[in-house]
C-alpha cells in the first residue's frame, strides 16, 4: 500500500469533520465554542482523565507481574494505535511495545488482549442494544443501522471465542495467520505459549467491570461537553447513544472511526431535537477531551518508550 493510500482515511475523516463543522453554521459554532462554559469543559477533562486509568485498569487485570504506572504508557500507546487503525485493528501493538518494555512475551499477553478486546465489545453490544430499544421508539431506520453493525460484533464476539476455545479451530487460524506478510514470524514456541497463557474468570469480570465503568463514564464526558454548550440530556442516554455510533464508526473502517462516528453521534442527538450546532460543537469538544487528547497522551507516551527501550522488534514473538 503506497503512503498516499494509507494516509486517504485519515483525510477522508478530517474531511468529514471539516463538513461537519460547515453545514453547523460555522459563524454559530465558533460562537458557542468561544461561549462555552469552561468550569463543564474542565469537568469533563478530570473525567476523561479518571476514565484513562479506568482502561489502564481493565487491562491490568488481567496481566501478571506488571506494575499499574509502567502498564499505563504501554496502554496509552495501544489505545492510539487502536484509534489511527482502520477498524481499531492495530491495538495488539501494545504486545510487542510490552515485550521490549517488561520482557513480556507478546505469546503471553496477547491472550489477555484478545480478551480484554472481546470484553469491551461485549460491553458495548450490550450498551448499544439498550440505545437501538430508545431509538426504535423514533424511528425504524436508525434501529436497523444499528442492528447490522450490533450483528456484525456479534459475529466478532463468536469469532474470539471460537479462537480461544476451540483448538482445532485455533490451529487452523494460525495456520492462516503464518501465511500473511509479518505474521509468519510466528513460531511454534509462540503458539506453545499462548496455548499455554490462561486467564482466570474472576479476572474477567474485574475486566469487564471496569470497560463498563469506563464506557459509562465516557457518557459523563459528552454530558459535560454538551452542557458546556447548552445542552442537557441523560448520561447513560448519552453512553448509549456513543456505543451505537462507536460501532457503526467502527465498521466504516476510518481509523477509530474518526469523524464517521462524530457523525452518527450528531445525528442521533439532532433526531432528538438537539441544535444540531449545538449538537456539533458539544460532541466535538467531548472528542476533543477524549480521542485527540488520548492521542496526543499516546503520541507521548511512544516518545517516553522509545526512549526507555530503544522498542527491538526482534524475536518479538518468543
């Protein structure tokens, strides 16, 4: 794939945000913006920031031998690799980042990604089922958007699961995933060792507890961004309303559905009878708080590794 290529769905995002900003009446939302109220931006930011630990903390879990404050750097560059992929594809980086940070073979935890990952997705199926039964009562087009995309992760969920119960399926995969370009560096001791990387349910359900706690919570930061701009609605109507639009941005395979999901958030709220201006203005001041500021955290934290570890890819798989 040429650069060209791979930097298009970072501009076709952009692009969308920019058309977002334009058909809001720019004069309006700069207004608003320059309006806002600070004291519920700067709430939103010391949630968003809680919020960043709480997905340390998910992760943590379910690792061994692995302090909390050197986890969060490692977790911090993940989520920033997750949110620049098409489809989120690129988290188990933070595998390799793990190895050459701790020692940690990527055979050891990358089981505990896979989980980590099919957990959250649980977590949002079960948020945005609840946020298709409200919109149903609106209107039967948007139930169907989100019905597609809820069965497309569902078939996600079957797949993990299926990958990490069933051996002969498992095999098989990996058999697959030897013939792709990179992924045949895997070896045999690293599938040995992955066969051999158990996770201990309780750990799960810490797991999964703290994904919920933290996709709740990113509802708290939209309601604070949207009351900095005027607008009032539920928090939980608003966890909801994220987990429908983060699923459906993320089958629109835009890196961590950047501006597609901006875009299914502003729609559902304008068919709210939100401003849609103000809808725009609020929504995108929360992302601001949330992926951008990730990013950038995540941006650093790469730095601060590099540094630490000089990251040697080599035998990353052992």
């Amino acid at each position: 794939m040429t650069k060209k290529l791979k930097i298009l769905p970072l501009a076709v995002s952009i692009l969308i945000l920019v058309i977002l900003i334009v058909y809001s009446n720019p004069e309006k939302f700069f207004r608003l913006i320059a309006g806002s109220n600070f004291v519920f931006i700067g709430t939103a930011f010391v949630i968003s920031n809680l919020n960043l630990l709480i997905r340390v903390l998910k992760w943590y879990v379910l690792l061994d031998n692995v302090n909390f404050f050197s986890l969060a750097p490692v977790q911090f560059f993940g989520m920033t690799a997750s949110n620049l992929s098409p489809g989120k594809i690129a988290e188990p980086l933070k595998s390799v980042v793990l190895k050459a940070y701790k020692g940690i073979p990527v055979s050891s935890s990358l089981p505990s990604i896979v989980w980590e990952r099919a957990l959250e997705v649980i977590v949002l199926l079960i948020l945005s089922a609840a946020g298709m039964l409200f919109f149903l009562k609106i209107t039967d087009k948007i139930f169907w958007i989100g019905a597609a995309s809820f069965l497309v992760f569902g078939f996600l969920i079957v797949f993990v699961l299926l990958f990490l119960y069933n051996m002969a399926f498992r095999h098989f995969m990996f058999r697959v995933f030897r013939k792709l370009p990179v992924m045949n560096r895997i070896t045999k001791h690293f599938i040995s060792n992955f066969e051999r990387s158990k996770i201990k349910k309780r750990r799960m359900v810490y797991s999964f507890t703290a994904s919920l706690a933290a996709w709740l919570i990113e509802g708290l930061v939209i309601y604070f961004s949207l009351l900095a701009v005027g607008v009032q609605i539920s928090p939980l109507a608003l966890a909801c309303i994220f987990a429908v639009s983060t699923i459906i941005g993320i089958i629109t395979f835009l890196p961590g559905g950047l501006g597609s999901t901006d875009a299914v958030m502003i729609f559902f709220l304008a068919t709210l009878n939100i401003d849609y201006t103000a809808a725009v203005a609020g929504v995108l001041i929360s992302r601001f708080l949330s992926i951008w500021y990730t990013n950038l955290l995540g941006g650093a934290s790469l730095v601060y590794l590099v540094k630490k570890t000089g990251l040697n890819f080599k035998n990353i798989y052992n």
